[in-house]
C-alpha cells in the first residue's frame, strides 16, 4: 500500500502526521510526503519526499493506494478507482469556508471544486461543524465525526515530555510564561499584490511590556501558514519567531497562553485548559467584509475578546475571569466534545488500518 500525505502544500504536520506516525511501521506499506523546500529541515531522515514544484507530483498522486491531506491539494491530477482520499481538513469552523466566503478571488472556489470532487472522505472535529463542512464544500460522500488526530497528543500521556523537549529546544526556562500569538489570515492581504503584509501586533513590545511586570515572559510569533513569505515577526529580546516551527500540536503543548484572533487553534488549544486571549483589532471588518463568521464569537469566547495592546497586556497578565471559566468550559464541551485522544484509533478503524 502507497500513502501520500499532504499538510499546508508542503510541512510535516497535522492531523496526516499523526496518522503517518501511526502507519510508518505498518509491514508493506510505503509512504510519500509533499515537502516544501522551506520546511525541509522539519522532516525525519529518510522518509520519502518529493517538492511541491518538482513535475513528478502528479504522478505520485496517481500512484497512491491512499491519499491524506489537511487541505487542498492543489494539483491536476486523476484519481485512480482503487484510490482513497481522506480529507482531514484543519480546523473547527469559525470564519466561514470556501462558499460561505465573503470574497474570494475569481476562478478560485471553481479551482478548488476540482479537489473537492475527489475526497472520498471529510473529518470533522465535531457535530456542530458537520453541517457547516458539508455545506460549505458542496461535500456529498462520507463525513466522519471522529474528532482530529492532531489534537490527540495535546491528550496523550507523551504530552507533559514533548513540552519540556520543545521548550528546552526554545531555550525557555521553567518560570517563563511562553505566550504563542497565532492570528489568522486575511483574504485581502493574501490575494493582495502587496509583498509585504506588517504585523498588527509589536512582538518586542509586547514582550517588553509583559516583562515589566516582574514576572518573565517569552513571546511565540507564529504566522500563518498563508503569510510566513508574507509577514515577518520583529525580533528582539522575549521574542522567537516560530512560523516554521515543525508543529503547531506542539507549540500548544510548550506554551502557557494562547493569543490570537480568529484563528481555529482557539478551538484545538483549549483541550489544553491553559488560558486563551483574543485580540480581535479588525473584528467588524473581519466578521463583516473579509470572511465572516459561523456564530456570533463574542458571547461564546473562551477568553477576552480584546481590540488595543494595552488590553491585551492587561488581559496576559491578568488572572481568568469566572465569566470567561465558565465560557471556556462550555466552549470545550461544544466544540471538543469528540477530543478524547483516540481520534487515530476511529480513522484508522473505518479506514480498516487499526
């Protein structure tokens, strides 16, 4: 058997990689990754890759027994009969998706159809987003509600090891408070013709701030993976650009709070527990012209939803408020509800590889 795995055109990552790690042992099968250049260094030694521009990747596609990817991907390609494509997609749904959109660039949604018209089958994190997934794509096969294998290390009984290995590796002590910004993209920005997109959030500063107050801090710029060629982290000190970090899963794991907008890690992070800030700068223009949202974000938040710096800084360093206990508890209960680290274990059971 031939699997050819797919995360964001090109990392070692998400939920294919949890399901790669379960099969990489598997007697008689072969395993092939997309990889791009930029992200090569994430990638264990050995392991079967071919670029994202090398021309042989359609032929490998048609080659694969089983197809696994965390979105689209973008290649033309024909799928063999005997072939399975497994979409793990990569994120509970809160900005709406491909026809829900807002805007999108023309021609781009016909594209995109083109994959989708391939997936035999579609995870979904939840039975909230089931609905939405479906909907949204146009999706007719099987949707699985299984949870996401991603997510089942942040509940594995590896997870307090691999947090001491990563923070070790980003030289943070143990008194440090690691605090992950991880915003979301913009369709604007993106499809802009614009080379170089600031950040809305000064990293050093930030840092800087928080460690007036006595207390050491460390802040995580990770930029999306839809703008690390685009938006650059300033450095400085309590800084540490991220983005080509090998994995977000355990990023989560060697943080201690969460930042961002709309993101869906919100939604993966607080299996976690740790404490979630949403700074929010754009938040009407975002949820009204750019994407758009499935629920109303505000009385659902798991954290403050927050528009200025100095808030921001106030609300990290701030203890949780019992209003935002209570929506985090029922946040996690809505959209975690399936998370119970064995996501792998339904996939690979209804894919008739446990």
């Amino acid at each position: 058997m031939h699997v050819f795995y797919q995360s964001f055109h090109g990392r070692f990552s998400d939920s294919p990689r949890a399901i790669y790690e379960r099969l990489r042992d598997r007697p008689g099968t072969e395993h092939t990754w997309l990889q791009d250049p930029a992200h090569a260094a994430a990638f264990p030694p050995g392991l079967a890759t071919i670029g994202i521009d090398d021309p042989g990747v359609r032929g490998v596609l048609e080659s694969a027994d089983l197809v696994v990817a965390g979105t689209h991907t973008e290649y033309d390609w024909d799928k063999p009969a005997g072939t399975t494509y497994l979409q793990t997609w990569h994120g509970t749904p809160l900005k709406r998706i491909h026809y829900d959109v807002l805007m999108a660039p023309p021609g781009r949604l016909d594209w995109l159809d083109r994959d989708v018209a391939r997936w035999d089958v579609l995870l979904s994190p939840n039975s909230v987003s089931t609905p939405r997934l479906r909907n949204a794509f146009g999706f007719e096969g099987e949707v699985w509600e299984t949870g996401y294998p991603r997510n089942d290390l942040l509940l594995s009984p590896e997870a307090a090891r691999v947090r001491k290995q990563v923070r070790c590796e980003l030289h943070l002590d143990d008194d440090v408070t690691a605090v992950l910004y991880a915003p979301t993209w913009r369709d604007d920005e993106h499809f802009s013709s614009t080379s170089s997109v600031p950040m809305h959030v000064d990293a050093p500063s930030l840092a800087r701030r928080l460690n007036e107050s006595g207390r050491p801090h460390h802040v995580l710029p990770r930029m999306h993976n839809m703008m690390t060629e685009r938006s650059h982290p300033a450095g400085g000190p309590g800084v540490t650009d991220v983005s080509y970090y090998r994995d977000v899963r355990e990023l989560m794991l060697a943080a201690d709070v969460l930042v961002t907008d709309y993101s869906s890690l919100m939604f993966d992070f607080a299996l976690t527990g740790k404490p979630i800030v949403l700074y929010a700068y754009d938040l009407h223009r975002f949820r009204n012209e750019i994407r758009g949202f499935y629920f109303d974000l505000l009385p659902e938040a798991p954290g403050p939803v927050l528009s200025t710096e100095d808030d921001l800084v106030a609300a990290v360093l701030s203890p949780v408020s019992e209003l935002h206990r209570k929506r985090y508890a029922a946040f996690r209960e809505t959209y975690g509800h399936l998370e119970d680290g064995h996501a792998t274990d339904r996939v690979l059971a209804r894919l008739g590889l446990s």
